[in-house]
C-alpha cells in the first residue's frame, strides 16, 4: 500500500511517497527560486575549448607522422594528457550543474540505503537521525530572527549529511519532526534499522552550522576526482607547474600543427586554451599573496570559539 501526502516548507512544496519498499520526499521549490544555470560561457570552457585542443593535437599528429624531436613529442603528448584532464573534470563539472538545476529535489530512503537525488549517502543501517543547527540570522532582511539548518546523523562518529539551510527554524523543526516519525515507522517496519535517536537540535552560529552540517558529502567517484583535480591546480605549487607544462605543450604542438599545416582555425583552441591559463596563474598568484597578507589577531587576542550546545 503506497501512501502520499503533501505539505509546504517556506514556500517549498514537499511530496512524501511511502510504501514498503521505499520512503520518499521529493522537495520543489518555488518557480521563482534562484537555480543554478549551465550557460555557454561555462560550456565553452570546460568542454569546448578542451574538445578542440584535443582534437588539434590529435589530428596534428595524425596528419604529420614524422618523427619530431624528441622534447616535442613529449611536451606535445603533456598537452594531451592535459586536455583530457581538462576535459574530463569539464564534463563532471557540466553534469552536476545540469543535476542541480533539476527542479525537484529527491531524498529517497530504501531497505538498503539512503539515496540524495542521483547520489548514495549511506546505507540505512548507519542512520543513526536527524540534526537542527540554529542560530539567530546577523545579516540580510532576517537579522535577528532564528533560522536553521538540518543534517542526516550518521554514523558512530556522527557524521552528518545536509539536507536545507538558512531556512525559518519552526517550519524546518515541523519538516524535520514528519521525517523523524516516518523514518522510525519505515526502518521499525524494515527491521533492518536500529531505533533513532531524538531529534538533535543545536544552538550555534551560521557559520558553525555550515562548517559542521554537512561533514559527510555524498559518494561520487567522478565528483572526487573533479574535486581533487580542482584542489591540485588552486594550489600554488602545483597549480603553477600545471601552467607552465601547458604554456610548453601549446607551444609544442602548435608547431606540429603548423608544420602539418592544418587549418589556423585549429589554432584557435590552443589562443584561447593559453589565454585561459594566463588569468587561472593570475589568480592562483593573487589569491595567495591575500592570503599571505590577511591579518592575524595577536597573541594576547586568541579568536574564541562557542562550543555547540546540544539539547
């Protein structure tokens, strides 16, 4: 027998399937709420640009066979590997922004596991319940008023998972107390669930509740492999020598597609592709000297943290 309801969060409208196979909440945000957007800008570069460095470099090896020096094969073959990172964690990057902007959000809770739109959070053994992280809102229209945000528990070690943020603390509290209950009778049902905790509910700060909301992401493979290409290169280090092997493999193989003497419009990539990694050194350069000049308090002055209360 499958069971549904309907209710509103904040002007979100919530759907609630509940069977005995799955218990599901699907969350729809108002039309008007902001949604992220794959424009042509972002498509341009981190899928087009390195499709046609690839296929430049590609085709100038194809078109002109004849053996180079022994450095230009190889800074050549650098900017190919490189292209293909590039467009590799491109297209990770691109399929997330076009998930994202889905209109419904799905939080789908099976006998096996606990699913958050496309991705596995954890398995349903190890849901141990929900958490409410609130404060008093310090900017913005709501300065002063309670808000909050809400984590899954998981775990021994209480990992928690984020589900909403920066929403008016009662309606969250009323969202939170309707999964709490239908989890209890779904997992209670299942008998593959141990009980649940009570309802966690925090005071803190906002800048704690999104530091600690959300300390155990969903699983991805291919998202922490975009998430670990992106960390190595916004390093100064390894950011730096990532560009200084592609300024050599462009200028390596642009050569080979000269001397192949293909179309300049194949060139095109390889202007663009350079341009790119000019304002990506820039800003790897000036993020670090901010970084480098932010004052620190002085040593009499310790910065004090609150320590969350739980009730």
């Amino acid at each position: 027998m499958t069971e549904q309801n309907h209710f509103t969060v904040q002007q979100m409208s919530v759907t609630v399937t509940a069977s005995p196979e799955a218990l599901t909440y699907t969350f729809t945000p108002p039309a008007a709420g902001p949604r992220p957007r794959l424009s042509l800008l972002t498509l341009g570069v981190f899928v087009v640009v390195p499709l046609c460095l690839l296929a430049g470099v590609i085709s100038a090896g194809v078109v002109n066979p004849v053996a180079e020096p022994r450095w230009s094969l190889l800074l050549s073959g650098t900017c190919l590997v490189q292209a293909l990172i590039w467009l590799t964690v491109g297209a990770i990057i691109v399929v997330e922004i076009v998930r994202l902007g889905q209109a419904n959000v799905v939080l789908r809770f099976t006998p096996t596991a606990v699913w958050h739109q496309h991705h596995r959070v954890c398995r349903l053994s190890e849901l141990r319940g929900l958490r409410l992280w609130h404060y008093h809102a310090t900017t913005g229209p709501r300065a002063g008023q309670r808000e909050a945000y809400l984590s899954l528990l998981i775990g021994d070690t209480e990992q928690t998972h984020g589900l909403f943020g920066r929403f008016d603390e009662p309606q969250l509290l009323y969202l939170a107390d309707d999964m709490h209950r239908r989890l209890t009778a779904f997992g209670f049902h299942q008998g593959l669930m141990p009980a649940l905790e009570p309802l966690s509910i925090v005071a803190c700060t906002e800048a704690e509740a999104v530091q600690q909301m959300n300390t155990r992401p969903p699983h991805s493979i291919s998202r922490s492999y975009a998430q670990r290409c992106l960390n190595l290169v916004g390093q100064p280090v390894t950011g730096t020598l990532w560009c200084l092997l592609m300024f050599a493999g462009l200028f390596a193989s642009g050569q080979r597609m000269m001397d192949a003497e293909l179309s300049h419009g194949w060139l095109l990539a390889h202007v663009v592709s350079g341009f790119l990694h000019v304002i990506l050194l820039l800003g790897i350069w000036s993020s670090k000297r901010s970084a480098t000049t932010t004052q620190v308090p002085a040593p009499h002055q310790p910065p004090t943290a609150t320590r969350p209360s739980v009730s």
